[in-house]
C-alpha cells in the first residue's frame, strides 16, 4: 500500500531505532486488511522527548503512538489520563487522543509477557517470580504477574528506591502476596524475567547468575533479539524460555484495540510478521 496524504501514522518513539520489531508486525497487518496506516520509527532523544511527544500527537493525521525505551517513564507522567496499569507500573506504552485533544496513556507490556507465558503453557498461579530490572517494562511484567496469581515476587534494580516504590504500590493491592526487594539470585523462583537491556549488545553482562537457575526455571527476556547470550546459557541448562518478540506479538492484540482498529489474533500477526533481526 502506497503512502499518500490520506495514510494515517502511529509513531513509535524510542532509541535506538535499530532495535524495532514493531513496525515489521504493525505494518504487514495493516497492508493484508487494506489499512491505510502506517508504523513510522522516530527517534527522540531522551532530553527532547518530553516536548516532542505533544507536538507530533498535535498531527492531525497521526493516530497515536508505540512507546519503548527510554521513554515509558516520562510518557506516564507526560500524558493527561492514565490506565490504572500504568497507575502501577509508573511506566507507559501507547498514547491516544481522545475526542477532546487529552492524551490517553495504557501500558501492555505486562499483558503481552503473561499472554506469553500462557502460550508457552506455564501457570502463574502459585508460582515464584524474579523481575530484575523494574524500569518501565519490568514494572509492567510484575504488576501483571501479581495479578495474573504469582504467590511470590522478588524485584530487583540499581535503583533501590525504584523497586521499593513499586513494592509498595504492589503491596496495596495484592496484601497476601509476598514481596521481597533484591538480591539478584534467582535461585528457587519457578519464574525469572531479565526486564533489562542487558542482551542488546553481544557483550554484555549476563542479568542474572545463569548456574544458580535452575533448570525447571522458565526465563524470559525483553529484548527484542532472536537470541542473547543470556537466553543461550538458560537453555544450555535446560530452562524453557521466551524471547522478547514473544511478548510484543501477544501484546500487539491490546494495543490495536486502544488505537481503534479491528480485532487481531496473535497467531495471525505471526503469520503475517516480516520480522529481521
């Protein structure tokens, strides 16, 4: 489908750019349903996005916009109404005006890493979690997995204060599940999710001590690679996983109920998929 002045843009801020996977499911999507919508990637800077995000979603032909790294943070506090998961998370994913001009902000990382986990056959009722990294992707996946019925959560970050925070505001919701802030073992949880950037270069450090995994453990990633060492060492020792591409194709569904268009499945945005790596 060729772009005209009638293609409507969702815009899709973060950096770096090389690293999106979005665009290559929104758009083959939208070309096989005769969707005259296009997926742009958009660069901002961290020190720019603040001022930018109000004024691209001033277009009057862009519909809304996919938010990643480093953005998601800012994006919950920058926009004029908020899901209550973003509520939780302190963190933001996809912006939306609503009839009146307001910037309407929802977060489904959470939703995409459970709808994941649920594909791979694992339940959450019960289980022992470990969120290292509760950024704004990680604190998603933990808010979802306290309400998809984990028994456990740990929750580690540089930022002690961070963590502490979103404990807190786990706490207020879910009394009977048991938090714990650090450290970063991941021996005896049934689950463990690197929900940092570690991965995204081939030599960076591991997330977690891959030896004191054990092999029942089910680990995820975020990344949006095929394959980080990471990910390699777990199955190495036998751990079933899910790469970050997993958790963006069973998120996608939410995401275009928020913008406004048809229904999607997640296997049919697999089959559909141009993805490259």
């Amino acid at each position: 489908m060729e772009i005209s002045g009638r293609t409507k843009i969702l815009a899709h801020f973060g950096v770096p750019t090389e690293t999106f996977k979005a665009p290559m499911i929104f758009n083959p999507w939208f070309r096989e349903h005769g969707i005259d919508c296009v997926v742009v990637p958009m660069g901002a800077e961290a020190d720019d996005y603040r001022a930018v995000l109000p004024l691209v979603m001033r277009m009057r032909n862009v519909v809304g916009a996919l938010v990643t790294m480093p953005h998601k943070t800012v994006t919950a506090e920058a926009v004029d109404d908020v899901s209550d998961a973003v509520r939780i998370a302190g963190a933001c994913n996809a912006v939306r005006r609503d009839e009146a001009g307001r910037l309407i902000g929802d977060m489904f990382d959470g939703e995409g890493f459970v709808g994941g986990l649920r594909r791979h056959g694992r339940a959450t009722g019960g289980a022992s979690a470990l969120v290292v990294g509760v950024g704004g992707v990680g604190s998603a996946i933990a808010a979802s997995l306290a309400a998809a019925g984990v028994a456990r959560l740990r929750l580690v970050d540089t930022d002690i204060a961070r963590s502490e925070a979103l404990a807190g505001r786990l706490r207020a919701l879910y009394p009977r599940l048991a938090l714990e802030t650090g450290p970063n073992d991941p021996a005896g949880h049934d689950i463990a999710v690197n929900a940092t950037p570690l991965g995204m270069k081939d030599d960076d450090p591991l997330p977690m001590d891959v030896e004191r995994i054990a092999p029942a453990t089910f680990v995820g990633e975020v990344v949006l690679r095929q394959e980080t060492r990471f990910l390699a060492a777990v199955r190495a020792r036998g751990c079933a996983t899910q790469i970050g591409t997993d958790m963006l194709f069973e998120q996608i569904p939410a995401y275009l109920r928020f913008f406004g268009f048809p229904d999607a499945t997640s296997d049919e945005l697999r089959r559909l998929a141009r993805i490259t790596y």
